[in-house]
C-alpha cells in the first residue's frame, strides 16, 4: 500500500454527520480522503471514524507514549487528549518536553495540555512547580492544545490570584480549560463554570452531571481502571447526545491490553445506546470542543479511521492515521525504541522503628479506601494500642498506610487505611497523584518497610512484599514509567496484582487505587507526604484530631 499514490478503501460506511451508514469505496491520497463514492452491492467489514480519548494521563499506564500508541492503536483510538501532570510534577516543563518529544517518534495524534495545578495542593512536596509564568510560555506553544483539570476548585472560588491568573491566560490563547469538580454544585459550581472552565470529568451521577451540562459543561464520561462512572452516566449519551465525551483519564496498562474506548462503545451497544450517539460522543465531540484536525471520514479530511469486523465486536483489523495503516491484521506497523529516561528520585530508606505512631488519644481518623471510586470515606474509630503505639490490625482491617518524599530527606508520613484487606505482606508504588512521592500499604511494619526501600534503591517502580520476599515493576522513566513495550508491562503488572490479591486484598485495581490515596483534591480523607488532610475542610488535621 502506498500511501503517495492512490489507494482505495471498500466497507459499510458510518457517518456520525448525516447517522447514515452505507456501503462505500473511500479513495485516500496522499493522507486524505478525496473520494467518497456508494456502492450498490453490500460491502464487508465497517469503516468508523478512529476513537478519541478526551482526557487520559499516559502516564498511569505507565507505559512512555510511544508504548501507550503501540497498544492503543490496536483499539481503535487514533488521538488522546492528554494533561502531563503527572511527569510535570516530577520534572517540571522538561517532563513535558519528554512526553511530547517521545511522542513525534510514533504515527499517532498526541494533543497535550499544559498541567494548571503542579503541585495539586502546596500541602504536598512535588518535583516541580508550573506557576502562571510557565503556563504562559506552554500555552504560546504550537504543541500544547489546552489547560488541563483544574484540580484547585477551591482556589477558583476563593479568588485565588495565581489561578485566575494561569484562567485569564488560557482563554486570552483562545484554548479550552478543562475542570475537575467532584461534588460541586449550586452557586459554587456557577461560579467554577462562569471562569470559562468547559469540561469536568469527575461525575459520579446523573443529578450531579446533569447540573454541570446546565451551567455550561461538557461531561467527560470515564471509565479508569480506579474510577469507573460510564454504567452510572451512559444515558447521557442519548440523552445529551452533544454535551458528553468518552475518556479513561486513568488507565493501567493490563485494562489498555483488554480494550480502551472501543469497550465502552461494545458497553454501550450492549445496554442498547445510540451508535451513533457512542461514536459522536467518542470522535465528533472531543474534535469539535478541542478544536482538532482529526478527520471524521468526510472529504479532505486526513484519512484517521478504522476498519472493524462487525459492529457488535468492533474488532479492529486496520487502524489508519493521516493515511499510514498504523496496525493490521494484529500487527503494530511502526517500530518504537525508548531512548531516554529522565528522572528525579533521591533514595530515602527507612527502618520499622520509623513507621511508629505514639498512641496520643484514644481514638484515630482512618482512611476508607472504596472499589472503583477515587473518593474516600473516614472513620473515627478506636485503635489496637501496644507499649504506647497504635498498632496494625488486620483483623479489622486497619493497615499503616505511608507515605515518603521522593525528592528529599525526610521522615515518612503514617496513617491507618480501611478497605485493602491485607492479612499479610505489604505493598507500595512511586505512583502516588499527583506529587508521586512512595506510597504504601502492608499489614506488618517490617514487610512495609521492605516494600518502600526497594522503590528507593530502584529509583521507582511498584513492589510487593510477603515476608521479605520481594517484586517489582522498575519504573526508571521520572520513577512513573517503564521503559519496557506495553504488553511486557502489562504482564509484570497483572503479576504483581495477582500477588496483592493473594495477600488478601479483594479490590479489583489495588495499585491504582493505593495511588489515589494520596490525592489531596479528591474528598474526603487523604494522606500526604507531610499531613493526613481534610479535602472537604481543605486543610490539614491530626491522626488523633476528631473532625
């Protein structure tokens, strides 16, 4: 196939525009459509416009783009509107230019986003800052397309100067602000919406998206390997069929091995929505909100589609990008090779006697980890005290839950987790949102231990520990990502998940949620590397602190 010269695509058409599909011979030259023509008799296989994930951070697949675009071209998807945050709060601008650099060695449509909140809280110890100078320098850049999630809603409804300041800035480049609002409603939300913040991808309801799409938002519908809001939010897309998008926002690599936005397109098919309704809301939308040049299967658009079997599976047999079949027939047609590995890790080891908390009350906030949610609960409950310690109680459930500064010297943080169910062992990662300092969870100090010092002397990666019996995913890329091809990834981290779940943990995505734990803008308890934190109060408050 050559792809300067003419060459000719046959198939059942499915046109988002006119919600016609028919048999048709597309004609594509030089990257381009220049013909569409009907034909007469039946055609086999579907022709579909490529997929667009609407807000996905590449870097909880742990995979560098190039490796992410290996495996998701095999999806379907053909673009990704991507927020940097999570390197940028490591490496600052220079993990930015990391990720876009990567991305120019594959055939795939990157559009990246310059991160609004690095660090998410200034309670937390990050990498880097990105203040409103640097998001002016992003945001005059060809290559930075939006302002990604912004996480500091309490900063938007205070006034707070450097945040209107990097607002005032996004719109004055003429380029979308996207939102992250868990739970904000009424006046509050009016006001978050009325800074010209367009998108929010953090719904879990129906009431709640219904009020954004009110006030003005577009709703991104997710579906993570932590947080998964489609089965709740999918009517939507019937329903406001214009105001919703389809994004992962979180995605690890052995969720991205089973399928990425073509799951929820067969989710939706199969709860009886709208094709059409799916498509537009996975093509159509994401390339009109953002403004992108994706082609949509219409004449001199670039040639970005699929070719499916059926559209019952949507099994993809060719994936085209601006003309170049990209993947065929189970083949990835592009070669890819991690060449650099920037990174900023100190190594900070730690012994048990470091994990002790001096009993000082008779009662503890505990963080409730939930399944699929990124939300927490708390308890206020009384503890196991030892010798003048709070103690581990896996009985109950009531785990040390760490975390340590990556970046410098520094003691650990410990607080008590509800929800991982541990009887034994321990585990921990480097990636914590947004700072991406250790984490851990373990039913015992010695094994925890263990299980944050080995991230140390690797300088990242994800461990598990079951009686000083070690494993782990070396993560060497800013200590988030692996430099390794994605189905290598995906099998070391199916490994490790399944040795989590063997220690008695019965959550479908521990690592991914064991990361959101230290998340300091999604409510309601979290820890970081200094505090466990009140999200809803927005502040600090003591392990022995009754709220």
């Amino acid at each position: 196939m050559d792809v300067e010269n003419n060459f000719f695509v046959e198939g059942q058409l499915v046109d988002v525009y006119r919600e016609d599909i028919y048999p048709a011979k597309i004609r594509i030259q030089n990257g381009r459509i220049k013909e569409i023509s009907r034909l007469t008799s039946s055609a086999p296989h579907y022709i579909l416009p490529g997929l667009i994930d609407a807000h996905v951070h590449i870097e909880s697949s742990m995979l560098t783009p190039g490796n992410f675009a290996a495996m998701a071209v095999s999806k379907g998807t053909v673009a990704v509107l991507s927020d940097p945050h999570e390197i940028a709060n490591v490496l600052g601008i220079k993990g930015i230019d990391f990720m876009i650099d990567d991305s120019r060695k594959v055939p795939f449509n990157f559009f990246f986003g310059a991160p609004s909140c690095v660090p998410a809280t200034v309670f937390e110890e990050s990498g880097s800052k990105i203040g409103a100078d640097e998001i002016e320098y992003l945001m005059e850049r060809n290559d930075i397309y939006f302002l990604s999630e912004m996480m500091n809603f309490p900063g938007v409804l205070m006034g707070d100067h450097e945040i209107e300041k990097k607002i005032s800035i996004a719109k004055r480049f003429g380029k979308r602000i996207d939102g992250h609002a868990p739970e904000l409603t009424g006046n509050e939300l009016k006001k978050y919406a009325g800074s010209g913040i367009t998108t929010d991808h953090e719904c879990a309801s129906m009431k709640e998206a219904e009020e954004k799409i009110r006030n003005g938002m577009k709703i991104l519908i997710r579906e993570g390997s932590a947080a998964r809001n489609f089965d709740e939010l999918m009517p939507l897309i019937d329903l406001e069929t214009h105001n919703v998008m389809l994004c992962t926002d979180d995605i690890h690599p052995d969720d991205l091995e089973k399928g990425h936005i073509d799951r929820l397109i067969r989710k939706g098919m199969n709860n009886g929505l709208s094709i059409f309704n799916l498509l537009r809301a996975s093509s159509l939308n994401p390339k009109r909100h953002y403004n992108l040049d994706i082609g949509m299967l219409q004449i001199n658009d670039h040639a970005d589609f699929i070719v499916a079997k059926d559209l019952d599976s949507l099994q993809v047999i060719t994936t085209f990008i601006r003309g170049i079949p990209v993947y065929d027939d189970g083949k990835v047609l592009f070669n890819y090779t991690c060449e650099t590995r920037p990174n900023r890790f100190v190594k900070n080891f730690i012994k048990p006697d470091d994990l002790q908390v001096h009993a000082d009350g008779n009662k503890i906030n505990v963080i409730v980890a939930r399944d699929g949610d990124l939300r927490t609960g708390r308890e206020w409950i009384t503890p196991v005290i030892s010798n003048g310690f709070v103690t581990t109680d896996a009985n109950r459930d009531i785990l040390k839950i760490v975390v340590l500064n990556r970046y410098r010297k520094a003691r650990p943080n410990v607080g008590f987790i509800h929800g991982f169910g541990l009887k034994k062992g321990a585990f921990a990662s480097s990636i914590a949102h947004d700072s991406h300092n250790i984490i851990g969870v373990g039913a015992n100090d010695d094994d925890l231990c263990a299980a944050i010092n080995i991230i140390s002397e690797h300088k990242g990666g994800i461990s598990v520990v079951d009686d000083n019996k070690t494993d782990i995913l070396p993560l060497p890329v800013g200590g988030i990502l692996s430099d390794k091809e994605g189905n290598t990834v995906a099998g070391k981290y199916k490994k490790l998940t399944g040795q989590v779940k063997q220690l008695g943990s019965r959550l479908l995505a521990p690592f991914m949620t064991l990361s959101f734990m230290a998340l300091l803008v999604i409510p309601d308890l979290k820890i970081g590397d200094r505090y466990l934190f009140d999200v809803k109060r927005f502040k600090p408050i003591g392990l022995f602190e009754r709220m």
